[in-house]
C-alpha cells in the first residue's frame, strides 16, 4: 500500500507539473506570436467557456469516482449514463452559449470550440474515474501526461508553421476527443449493472447538481474576472489585461492546492470550537498570502524585463497591472477557505447562493468603477474578490452559527 502511495504520488506531481509547465509554455508562444489583441480574445472567450461548461459537467467525473470508490465495481450503465448527461448539457449550453457570446462580443466559432474541447476532457475524467475509484492513479495520471505532451508538440508546430490560432484549437478539441475514445475503450469489459438504467440516470443527476455547485463557485472566483474585463477591453489592452489576472490566478491555484489538507482536519472536528480553532489557525495563511504582492510589488522592475523578453514588447505593462492585482490573491485564498469549509460541512447550497449574489455585485463594481474611477481595471478586480470574500465569509458563519 505504501508503495502504491508513493507511485501515485509520484506520477501525480509529475502530472501537475507537466500540465503546469505545457500550458504555461502554449500561452507564452500564443502571447508571442499572435499578439496581445488575439491571445486577449482567446483569453476572454476560454474563461467564458469554462462558466458555461463547468455548469454543463455537473462534476459528473467527480460522482462517477465517488460511486465506484462506494460500490468497488464497474458499471456499464453508469459510464454510459454520464457521458449521455454530459453530451445532452452541452447541446442545452449551445443553446444559451450563441446569444451570450455574441452579447458579450467574444468571437463566437473560438467560444464554442472551447466549449467542446472542456466537455470532452470531462469525458476522459469520467472514463478514468474507473482507475482513480480503485486507487490507481497511475494509469490516469500516464494517459494525462501522454495527451499533455502530444498536444503541446502539435500546437507548438502549427504556430511555427504559421497555422491559425483557431487552427490550434481544433487540434485541441481533436486530441481530446482522441483520448476520451483512449480513456474509455481501456476500460476493462467486466461490467455489473445491478441497478436500472432510470436509477442510475436518476443517482447521478441528483448527486451532480449538488457537487457542481462549489464547482460552479471556484470557477466564478477564477474566471468571472477576465470576462468581465472583455466587456470594457478589446485589443492589446484586453491582452495584458488578461495575462496579469492569468499571473493571479496561476499563483492562486498553487497556494489554493496546499489548502486540500483542510477536509480530513474538518473531518476530525467534533465541535464548534474544533472548527473555530481550525479557522483562526488558517488566518495565519491568509496574512501570510500578502508576502506575495508585496514581493511582487518591490520586484516589478526586473519582473517588466522578464515578460518583455518572452511575451515581446506588446506586453510590457503586464508587471505593471500585476504588481496591482496580486493584491486580490489574499481575499482569494480566505474565499477559498470559505468554500472549503461549507463544503466539507454541508452549506454547498448557501454559500453558492452567496457567490452568484457576489458575482452580480461585481458586475455592478466594473460598471460604476468603469464610469467614476481611476484605473478601473485594477480596482474592479480587486473590489470584487474583496466583496466575494466578505460575503462568503458572512454565509459561512450565518450557515454554521
């Protein structure tokens, strides 16, 4: 068993680290090569995609491990059944995803490309469900890797060879849709259905729409800001807008990771005054969180050379909005937080409730921030993730006291 954590462990780092590594490359190249005004339209039209698709999944990957890690055995009906559920949603997201995108200006084959490519690469979760339900995550963690790789060579060929950039987003959706046929047909052939096809269809709804929804909350925090910023940016400005709030939030996932250590803390807690310890002990990562914008900020200067050098001149106020923005991470961390907690203690639905309610306010922010203030963008984004995070900790508090 030992041995088996520290396989897994390894193949899962080195995962994380290779998806890290790829994406961040295939966003410099795109960055460099087309420009600041396309990679902020690929920006902008990605972020709205995910909302959309993250809703459309249900976190039916995240069901389908859970009811074969309860049960320890394969069901036909159950992989069928998800990815049925998965395909009707996004045929139901098209519906809503043309109008919204052609309202909100995004460039609409790019914007529902997207959108297929993000509910394909749920697919190939659901299927690799199978693995991680029994332990083995590195049979899933190989396939990942394998597709990672295999697409950032092929993108990294068509932007030598001059392709399009929507050209590279159909390579994208095709690898995807390639390893979604991989993931499933490695599935071993040893189904027992004991339920019928209506109750299985029924279980993962009903589990579904429930785990979605802090799903569908972390995302609002992570991608709700670049697309409001395509609501009063095009062009370059758009560009180095969107690639100082993807700085915010690639530093942001990897403080936010270390934050997976709250559910078993949670899980011990036999009391209120058990969570309250726990609460008060993680104030200390939220002040701590400020190291990073201030580091950031004393920094900025050798920071500005840097992404000159690699993105090219187009982005040279990148360091600049950055050195601003970072100071939102903190408030993101402590929402984070806020999550996690009514996560793990049951308050999925309020606290959702609270960050739909913040994420309408900070529409209002970017409005009135846009039509009154001084360096609108930076303000806005930060104004937001501070309301978002007051008003979460509110629900957390008026839920569990």
């Amino acid at each position: 068993m030992i041995n088996n954590w520290k396989k897994n462990t390894i193949y899962i780092s080195l995962m994380q680290f290779i998806l890290l590594s790829v994406n961040f490359f295939l966003i410099t190249i795109i960055s460099r090569v087309y420009g600041a005004e396309m990679y902020g339209e690929y920006a902008s039209s990605k972020s709205l995609s995910v909302l959309i698709g993250t809703a459309a999944v249900m976190s039916l990957a995240l069901v389908v491990t859970k009811f074969l890690a309860q049960k320890n055995k394969s069901s036909k009906l159950m992989f069928q059944n998800a990815y049925a559920l998965i395909l009707r949603n996004l045929l139901i997201s098209l519906i809503f995803l043309i109008p919204l995108t052609l309202f909100l200006k995004r460039d609409l084959p790019m914007t529902i490309l997207f959108l297929v490519g993000f509910v394909f690469n749920e697919m190939i979760h659901v299927a690799l469900a199978y693995f991680q339900a029994k332990g083995d995550f590195v049979t899933s963690s190989k396939q990942i890797i394998l597709r990672t790789i295999i697409y950032g060579l092929g993108a990294w060929i068509l932007v030598i060879q001059g392709f399009s950039i929507l050209s590279l987003i159909i390579f994208q959706v095709i690898t995807l849709v390639t390893f979604f046929a991989i993931a499933h047909f490695s599935i071993p052939k040893n189904d027992i259905d004991e339920n019928s096809n209506t109750t299985v269809k029924n279980n993962l709804q009903a589990s579904g729409k429930k785990m979605v929804l802090t799903t569908f909350s972390s995302a609002l925090i992570s991608e709700l800001d670049i697309v409001l910023l395509g609501l009063f940016y095009s062009g370059a400005t758009l560009g180095v807008l969107a690639w100082s709030r993807r700085i915010l939030e690639i530093i942001f996932q990897l403080v936010a990771a270390s934050l997976d250590i709250l559910f078993p803390e949670l899980s011990k807690a036999k009391n209120k005054d058990d969570v309250t310890k726990i609460r008060i002990k993680l104030r200390r990562v939220f002040l701590l969180s400020f190291i990073i914008p201030i580091a950031f900020f004393f920094f900025r200067g050798i920071a500005s050379e840097l992404f000159i050098s690699l993105l090219g001149t187009d982005f040279s106020e990148v360091s600049t909005y950055t050195s601003w923005i970072l100071f939102a991470l903190p408030v993101m961390v402590w929402s984070r937080i806020n999550i996690i907690f009514s996560r793990a203690l049951n308050f999925e639905i309020n606290i959702t409730k609270s960050i739909l309610f913040g994420s309408v306010v900070s529409i209002g922010i970017y409005y009135f921030m846009h039509s009154f203030g001084s360096n609108p963008a930076m303000l806005s984004i930060i104004l937001s993730q501070i309301f978002i995070g007051v008003i979460t900790t509110y629900s957390f508090k008026r839920s569990y006291e």
